[in-house]
C-alpha cells in the first residue's frame, strides 16, 4: 500500500492524517529542539493545522472543517460532513523536552439519515448530527487510537476496594475536581492533553476524565469518538448529550468514564454541583 495515498474508509483516513500530522510534530520538535519553546509551540501548532487542511482540501473536498487554528466559516452548520480537528492538542506539553501527553485530534461529524429522522422526531435543531469517526494520535507514545479498529475495552480493576483513577490536569486542576475526588475517594492522575487523558481512560490507566471549566468542540470530538466506539460512557457533567457542529463551538463539560462507573459518577457530579 502507497503511504501517501490514504485509506478510503473515514475511519482510516482520520487515522492515517492523525499520524501524518503526528509525524511532522515528532520531526519538528528534533529539529528545532526546546530552546525556544514558545516559538515552537507556534510552529507545531501552525505546521500540523496547515497539513491537516492541506489533506482534507485534496482528499475531502466537499466536507468542511472546524479547527482551533482555523477561521470558523458558518458554512459548516449547513454541511453533511465536518472535520473536527486539534491540529495539536496539549501545546503545552509540547514544548517541553520529555513530556509526551500531547496529541492530533482527526474527528469528524455527520449528518447522517439516521440522525436526521431523530431530530425531526425530537424538534431538534438543523445542525444536529453525531460523530461518526475519529483518530487520536500520540505521537511521542507512538500511538494512533482510531474508531476504524476500536481498542478492547480494557480490564477492569483487580477488586472493589481499588479506588478510582480521575485524569486531572497536570497545572490547574479547577476546585470542582478536587470536591469530586473528596466526594467518592478517587485518586487524582495528573496529565497534559484532553485527548491523553481520554486515552487514558481508554486504555484503563485511568477509569475516569472530568472537566469542567471550558473547552472546545475540537477537545474532545476525537477522543470522544474513539472512546465511545471502545464502549466507553462520555455525556455532559449532567448527563446530556454531547453535541457537536453547533453554532457557538464551546463545550464546556464533559465526562468520560467506563459504563459501570457512570451512574456512581454522574450521582457524585450532580451532589458537588448541587
């Protein structure tokens, strides 16, 4: 198979531009190396943006694009098909030698006859849609999780008395976070990127990711597709829907956990905002 050339399936193709992407990063950070962090921040972020949108321009000319580096064209709420995408997820994390809790983000949204048949039923706004691929790369692990091959559901703690694992911000981990790890015990892991702590969860590292606190669409539409095709529970901090290609791109909460942990999760979420 020609490497440059992707995979028809989305699912694949969003796993092939993740680690295309992914690649440029690894070789951009060798290159220029960590004296000038904040100038290579701007360069990866920039590079892997103009790459990412490169590719979609030549081999998904038709969909549009939401990206954090990118001007945000209105035209995407009338679209069938949107890439959503964090041409690198975890800045921070980037520019500084050793860490490797930085990711790319390749989701994409659509409007599917399935969903166009729930939100008529449902009175739902025109842009209602689901994500239905996604590719989560960490390049610095060299790692690509995608939904074309969703990973195994991973193996479930060894007993009942473990405690609960709850990705958290390595830097600023808000109060809200705190009062949930007091409220059910949980152990707080801190880590860079909302797509390495979505990973985390994935892979069973963690058990659970909670943030509150603003974000955008582009954290967590990838990680959020390649968790929930591995059978994982992501919704709101409530318990609502996770909606995405909306006018106003903000997300601002967002739990990912396992299954048999998100009403436990959900019950304390609801007694700490309470």
């Amino acid at each position: 198979m020609n490497a440059n050339i992707p995979p028809a399936t989305d699912g694949g193709f969003a796993r092939w531009l993740a680690g295309r992407a992914g690649e440029m990063l690894l070789a951009l950070r060798a290159e220029q190396g960590f004296n000038d962090p904040d100038g290579l921040r701007a360069d990866g972020d920039k590079l892997s943006h103009e790459l990412i949108v490169e590719h979609l321009q030549r081999w998904r000319p038709a969909d549009a694009v939401l990206s954090e580096e990118g001007l945000d064209d209105p035209a995407r709420l009338r679209a069938d098909r949107v890439w959503i995408v964090d041409p690198l997820d975890g800045t921070r994390e980037f520019g500084e030698a050793g860490r490797v809790d930085w990711a790319v983000h390749i989701g994409l949204w659509g409007r599917t006859s399935a969903t166009i048949v729930e939100a008529a039923a449902d009175n739902k706004a025109e842009g209602w849609g689901r994500l239905v691929a996604g590719a989560v790369a960490l390049p610095a692990q060299h790692i690509v999780l995608g939904t074309d091959a969703p990973p195994p559901y991973p193996p479930i703690p060894g007993t009942s008395e473990d405690r609960i694992r709850v990705a958290a911000s390595r830097s600023r981990p808000p109060a809200f976070v705190q009062k949930l790890a007091e409220e059910i015990d949980a152990e707080l892991v801190p880590m860079g990127s909302a797509g390495a702590k979505i990973a985390a969860v994935i892979d069973g590292r963690v058990d659970a990711y909670v943030h509150a606190g603003g974000q955008y669409e582009w954290d967590s539409a990838a990680p959020v597709a390649v968790a929930t095709a591995t059978g994982m529970h992501a919704s709101r901090l409530d318990g609502a829907t996770l909606e995405y290609n909306r006018p106003d791109p903000r997300l601002p909460d967002l739990v990912v956990c396992r299954k048999a942990l998100a009403p436990r999760l959900l019950a304390a979420l609801a007694r700490c905002a309470g």
